[in-house]
C-alpha cells in the first residue's frame, strides 16, 4: 500500500533524473559543437528559405558535423541584427540589404575585415569584379555581394498573340500598345504597392535608366548633374504620363498590394508586369495559366540606349563580435560556392559568381539570365535605386511620387527636394562610391 | 517624577513617529514592484527617447548630440504638419461619429428586454477580431478590382468611389473601418452605464409628462456625462496613437493623403534612418497626449462629472 502510494513519485524522480541525465549527455555532446546563426526573411519566396535550410544548411552540416548553422526566420534580418548589434551581439552572419547597409555597417564597425579569408578562399577570383567591388571599404573587403538582380517586363505572350501586339521597342510604342490595351479593357501594367510602397522605385529606376542614359543618370548619382535637371524632368512627366493616363494599374497602384496585382497579371485582367527577376522564382513555384516571356523596357528617349537597371539584393558579412569567424567565414563561402549558385540559379536567383554553367534551366530563367548577361558584356546596365541611389534621396523619391501622380506636388518640386534630399546624403558622405 | 513622565512621553511619541513612519511606507511597500516596473518600462524608455532625439542617431552610427535641432526641423517640417492635420480629423470623426452612434444604439440595445445579450454580443464581435485581420478584409472589400465596387459596377452604379484611392476620401475609409470595430467597444461601456442609471428619475420624469426624447437628453444624457467624458477622453488620446488600421490598408497613402503622426514616426524611425528625428515626433505625440490629459484635469478640478 504504501509502496502504491509512492509509486507516482517515484515514478516522477526517475523520469526527472532520467531527463536530466540524457540532458546532461545531450550536453556533452553539444559541447564540442559550434554554433553560427543566420537570420533570413522569406522575400525571396517560401522556395528560397527551403533552398537555405535544405540545400545550403544541411549540406554544410553533413560536411562539417561540429558545426550547427541555426536559422532564424525574421521579416527583417537586418534591422534585427542591427539592434543587436547596437547592444554588443547579434548573429554571427550579418544578413545585409546590399552594399549601401553594408557601408553604413562598416563605417559602425559592426562587420568583420575579410581580405584574410577572401585571400583564403580566392574570393576574388570567384566573383564578378563590378559586385565584389561594391561591398569593399577603405580598400578592405567588408562581406560578399548576394544576388544580383534587374527589372524586366514580364508579358502574357497568349494575349498579345490573340490581338497581335509586339513588343515595343521605344517610348512612344510602348504608350501606343498601353493605349490599345486600355481600350479592350484591359490594364495595360500591373503594379501594386499600398503594402510596399518603396516598389514605387522600380518604376524610377526604369523611367530614369531609360530616359536619361545609364551613363548620363551615372552622372546624376556622382552629383555631376542635378537630380532637377531637364532630363530628369522630362523622365517624370514620362512616367507620369503612363500613370495619370491609366496605363500603370489605372491609376489605383496606390490602392492595391503587390500580390493584388500579381493576381491581376496571372488573372489575365492585366497584360503586363514590370518587376525584378526575383518574381521568376515565384512564376516558377506557382506558373502562371498561360504562355509568358519577359522583355527589357524599351528605350524612353531617342538616341538613348534600353538597358537594364542592375541592382545587388544584398550582401552577406562577419559581425565583428563573432566568437567563431573562421567557421562563419567558411559557412558564407560554401552558402556561395558554384553548387549553391548552380542551385540557386535554378530558381531564378543570380548569385554573381563566375563559370556558372546553366543546365536544364527553366526557359524563363535562361532568358532572363542572358539577357542580363549580354547587357552586362555590352555594358547596357543601368543603376536600381536599392543598389546605387543614396538612402535619403532613394526614400524620398519612392515615398514622393504617389503625390506627383496623383496631382499634389508638381514634378518641378518633387525633383528640388530629391536634389535637397541627395545634397544632404553628400554632405553625410553616403554617396554610392562607384569604383571605374 | 515629572522628568520621568516627560521621557515617558517622548519615548511614546517616538514609537507613535515610528509607527506612523512604518504605516506611511506600508502602501509604498506593497506598490513598490508595480512602481519598479514603471521605472523600467515607462520612465527608462521615456528618459531614452528624451536624449535621442537630442542627437542625430542614424539608427547604426553613433550618435551626435545636436541639442534642439530635431524640434527645430519639426516646427518647420510639412510632412508633419499634414500628418498632424490627419490626425485632427481621425480625432474629429472618432470623437463624433462612434460615440453618437454607440450612444443610440446603446440606448435602443437597453430597451431590449429579451435577448439583449446576442445584441451586446453581436455588435462587440469586431472588437474581438484581430486588427491586422480586419484591416486586411477590409482591404479586400476595397479593393478596386475585387471587392465591392465590382459588387456595385454590376448592379449598374457608375462613378463608384475609389475607397483607397483616392486622397480625398482614404482617411475617412479608414476611419471607418476603425470606427467599425470601435464603437461596439463604446456601446459596451455605455449600456453599462445606463444600467446604474437612477430608474426612479425617469419614472419621475414619465409621471411628470416628458416624452421619450425629453427623458433621454434631460434625465438619462446627464447621468452619463462621467461615462462620456472618460470615453470623450482615451478617444482623444488614442486619435494620436492611431497607427495600425492606416499602417495595413494605405501605409500612410495614397500619397500622404492617410499619413499619421505615429505611421510619420514609424517612418523615419525605420525607413528613413532617422530614429533621433523619429524620437522628437514620438516626444511631440506624448506633449499632445500630455495637453489632453491636463485640459480634462481642469475641467475635472472646475466640477465637471467625470
């Protein structure tokens, strides 16, 4: 009886004792065991987290037993970090937004100097030069550039078969398709962006690339030529021409998300969408229910030559206050070696590494990866405002424009103050340091 | 003998100084966790966002103290000056629209002398609904090209409104979502204060003639004038937290056309790599607050129920 009485009790010590002796032998185990953390968000699609923690994580940790890489899912990897590492921690890789965040980071002495491990690793080599170069500081290598991306228009080729459209190859066609695709009742570009209001840039970044030049808007971004200059100008009333005439999600982009106007696109109500090639992998996972392709946005200007506004959606670095460096440097080196990026590449992500060799690539990624490819060998790249603008102007710009289209500010303004907006950035010295 | 009696007293008054000392720091005692916490989570930040937005922090360089510089570029700032103009409205409709509504309906709801629960029930149901959740299906109701106005393009109406849209009339769109989920809330705690209304009044004011009109605003309005002045006031003080309904549906769009003051600072806090800017705007939302909350105070002081 009293033994029956005891029963749970004892029952619960030994199941206590039991529990802290596999956890001290878990322990034991861990002890050995090397730790790196790494926040990612899921931007790039829920496919790109799988390909992290599938292909990327638990392939480093089957090559390396002792080391454990724990991932930490957050909406916004850097501004966590930074927090963190305001307060003397952090994660061990630092997820950055591209090279201005790594810059800024830098110039906090927040990341780790690599050139020791770039010299280990040959780093150099690997990379393309023009990416490798945007994320050095001071002559030092501060982290590694992560994919490159652009902006290209992705169209339902079914539609403009049925109704016989080309694809434009300047200004003034491509208002003429809008108008035809207007007057079928049909929006000519989807374009959302009430829940992300900075895609407003995407479409600056084109209506400037197109209208004035990669070389002249290079011009604009060294301070060489004012942002409220008359070329700068007539690229706003260009593009505000194509929005108050209905022409870019008729005139509601304000009024609907992103994933709105995807559905408008994949619903056939919209012909086209103009959107970085980061929405190849999404096409991918979920293809849309008819024949598509993508083209570069055509010139906006005679005698200025289409190209494509190149960007780098981010960069990888060492927080300084990393107790394991040597092993988070070798977990970003095999994050970016050429299987990775092969992989990567798959999906529709360009990782800017050399020699990639592109097998069986779905042909909407084949296409897209040329095209880049062929502007970057002829030099028809253009600067995207997330990569190369800098960050009070790149802001007010994206954060403005709504105002100039919906009649609230004149364009004659809007561009003083961007020009008062990257008089400040200069004077903070945040200007994107272009490297010829 | 009497020096005796003169210490004797002394040693009393002595333990009495004591013991009124140890009654004195008995409530202190006892609120002294609630105060720690206070310090710590209220007071610390408060201090912090002080000295910030002394400085001109970026959010990642170290912050350089500039003194009033960042109130010098409020006082002088547009964007601020519209968000605040937004925010007047937000409060003008809420201190309005809601309560009246939440007053009629509290009053009808209390007549009901079956079922009043399922009443109360229902009408406090979107209070229960997640904010960003109700934000977002009212988003989709919105939505140009899926929501209602499809609804009203097929039953013939033309010209419908482009609820988040346009400039001239997102605000009051959302608004009204807000108000939607908030009044329910004030319907709540005005039908239980016309539960403790005196009844003997009103069966007074019957005997004596008055109509159901004049029984309401003679005899029921004034006994809830401490309800509604409670009410009247976290009103206001949250038209100036508003954040959320704004920051899910327009993010402060169509142009600045929604922009609050809180949706103001958010941005230039995380957006705009200025959180020692974005520290002053929080500093002007809490002096605004701080103005409503001593105004009510005189008032209360002057013999105002509330």
């Amino acid at each position: 009886m009293k033994v029956r009485k005891w029963l749970p009790v004892l029952a619960a010590s030994f199941l206590l004792l039991s529990g802290c002796s596999s956890s001290s032998s878990s322990s034991s185990s861990d002890k050995d065991k090397v730790e790196i953390s790494l926040y990612a968000n899921n931007q790039g699609g829920t496919e790109y987290l799988d390909y992290l923690q599938n292909d990327v994580i638990k392939g480093f940790e089957a090559k390396h037993p002792n080391i454990k890489i724990k991932l930490v899912k957050n909406s916004d990897p850097e501004g966590l970090a930074k927090q963190q590492l305001a307060a003397g921690g952090g994660p061990d890789v630092i997820a950055l937004n591209g090279p201005t965040s790594a810059q800024d980071f830098a110039a906090a002495n927040y990341l780790l100097p690599l050139d020791e491990y770039a010299e280990k690793y040959k780093w150099e080599e690997d990379y393309y030069p023009w990416a490798y170069q945007t994320v050095q500081n001071n002559g030092k290598q501060i982290a590694l550039p992560g994919s490159y991306e652009t902006l290209v228009v992705y169209y339902n080729r079914d539609m403009f078969k049925q109704n016989g459209w080309e694809v434009p190859t300047s200004y003034e066609e491509l208002e003429e398709l809008n108008k035809k695709m207007a007057d079928k009742d049909i929006i000519p570009f989807a374009f959302g962006s009430s829940d992300f209001k900075a895609a407003n840039e995407w479409w600056l970044s084109v209506a400037f690339n197109e209208t004035v030049g990669a070389d002249g808007f290079k011009k604009v971004l060294t301070g060489e030529t004012p942002w409220n200059s008359p070329e700068m100008k007539e690229s706003i009333e260009k593009l505000n021409n194509l929005w108050t005439k209905g022409y870019i999600n008729s005139k509601q982009s304000q009024a609907i998300t992103l994933d709105d106007a995807t559905s408008l696109f994949l619903s056939g109500k919209a012909a086209m969408k103009m959107e970085g090639t980061w929405l190849l992998s999404t096409f991918k996972g979920s293809p849309p229910p008819f024949d598509w392709d993508v083209f570069i946005m055509p010139s906006w200007k005679d005698g200025v030559e289409a190209n494509l506004p190149l960007a780098l959606g981010g960069a990888v670095g060492i927080n300084k206050n990393s107790k394991h460096p040597d092993e988070t440097a070798e977990f970003i080196d095999w994050m970016h070696s050429k299987q990775n990026a092969e992989k990567l590449l798959e999906m529709g992500g360009f990782l800017p590494i050399n020699v990639l060799e592109a097998k069986n690539l779905d042909p909407h990624v084949q296409k897209s990866f040329d095209l880049l490819n062929e502007a970057m060998e002829n030099n028809q790249t253009g600067y995207a405002a997330w990569t190369y603008w800098p960050p009070s102007a790149e802001t007010f710009a994206w954060s403005n424009i709504e105002s100039v289209w919906l009649g609230q500010i004149d364009t004659d303004t809007y561009l003083d103050k961007l020009q008062e907006a990257f008089e400040e950035d200069k004077q903070k010295g945040k200007l994107f340091k272009f490297n010829d | 003998m009497s020096s005796d009696l003169v210490i004797i007293n002394e040693v009393i008054q002595i333990k009495r100084s004591r013991r009124n000392w140890k009654k004195a720091m008995i409530p202190w005692l006892f609120l002294s966790p609630a105060l720690f916490l206070i310090l710590l989570v209220v007071a610390g930040p408060t201090i912090g966002t002080l000295i910030l937005s002394l400085t001109d922090w970026d959010g990642i360089q170290q912050p350089k103290f500039i003194g009033i510089e960042n109130y010098q570029a409020l006082l002088s700032d547009p964007n601020f000056f519209a968000a605040l103009g937004n925010n007047f409205k937000w409060m003008a409709i809420f201190c309005t629209v809601p309560i009246i509504f939440a007053l009629i309906i509290a009053y009808m709801v209390s007549k009901v002398k079956r079922g009043q629960m399922f009443y109360r029930s229902s009408f406090f149901l979107p209070q229960i609904v997640s904010t960003v959740v109700s934000a977002k299906i009212w988003a989709w109701i919105y939505n140009p090209f899926m929501g209602l106005n499809t609804v009203l393009t097929k039953w013939g109406f033309h010209n419908v409104p482009m609820w988040l849209g346009d400039p001239a009339i997102a605000l009051f769109s959302v608004a009204l979502v807000d108000g939607w989920r908030y009044w329910g809330f004030l319907m709540v705690l005005i039908l239980t204060a016309l539960h403790q209304t005196d009844k003997s009044l009103e069966e007074a004011a019957v005997v004596e003639g008055a109509n159901k009109v004049q029984i309401f605003w003679y005899v029921i309005l004034p006994q809830l004038r401490p309800t509604l002045m409670l009410i009247l006031m976290l009103t206001m003080i949250w038209s100036f937290a508003a954040f959320d309904y704004v920051f899910v549906m327009t993010n402060g769009g169509p142009g600045n056309a929604t922009e609050l003051i809180s949706t103001y600072m958010y941005k230039e806090a995380l957006q705009n790599q200025s959180p020692g800017y974005a520290s002053s705007i929080a500093l002007a939302m809490a002096v605004l607050s701080g103005i409503i909350i001593f105004v009510f105070g005189i008032l209360k002081k002057k013999g105002w129920d509330m």
